[in-house]
C-alpha cells in the first residue's frame, strides 16, 4: 500500500535529513521509500511511501526521528489519488 509520511516540527532540518538517509537501507521488510519532498527551509517534508501499513511506518519514523520531528503517517486512498508512482496507478485502476 501506498502511504504518505509528513514531517513537521523538524528541529534541526540538517541532522533530521542525514538521519533520513542513513536510514532507507534499514528499512522494516516490505517498505521501501519511493519519493522525499523536502521544503526549502528542510524543517517540514513529505515523502511517499511503499508499506504493510501506516502504523509499522509511524512507528519505524518515529524511532528513527525521534527528538528531531513530529511525523503523521496515514494510508492514500489510492482509487482516488491522483499523479501515483505509475505501478500503484495501473493497480489502482485494474
């Protein structure tokens, strides 16, 4: 399933965004992420998801940032997205 991630409150953009990185190699099983948005200033982003769920990836980001952001994970309702990575598109619509 697709799910979205936001970032807000990010305390410190420059470690918060290392972190990010050192992070996608370690990954729950299953998840993997597909895009990163960061703001200009780094201390808000969102980034899309591949996930078993939005509850294992809220609490992965949460370990993973924590002291650093308040992260809000939630599943997208993928029949009625719209601009999905082009796999989940095709899914969506077959």
């Amino acid at each position: 399933m697709l799910v979205i991630a936001q970032h807000t409150k990010i305390t410190d953009p420059q470690a918060f965004w290392a972190k990010a990185q050192s992070v996608i190699g370690a990954t729950p099983a299953g998840t993997s992420v597909l895009s990163v948005f960061p703001s200009q200033d780094g201390k808000t982003g969102t980034c899309i998801w591949e996930a078993q769920s939005a509850d294992q990836l809220q609490q992965f980001l949460d370990e993973a940032s924590e002291g650093l952001a308040t992260n809000f994970c939630y599943e997208v309702n993928e029949a009625a997205g719209i601009g999905l990575p082009e796999r989940k598109k095709e899914a969506a619509l077959n």
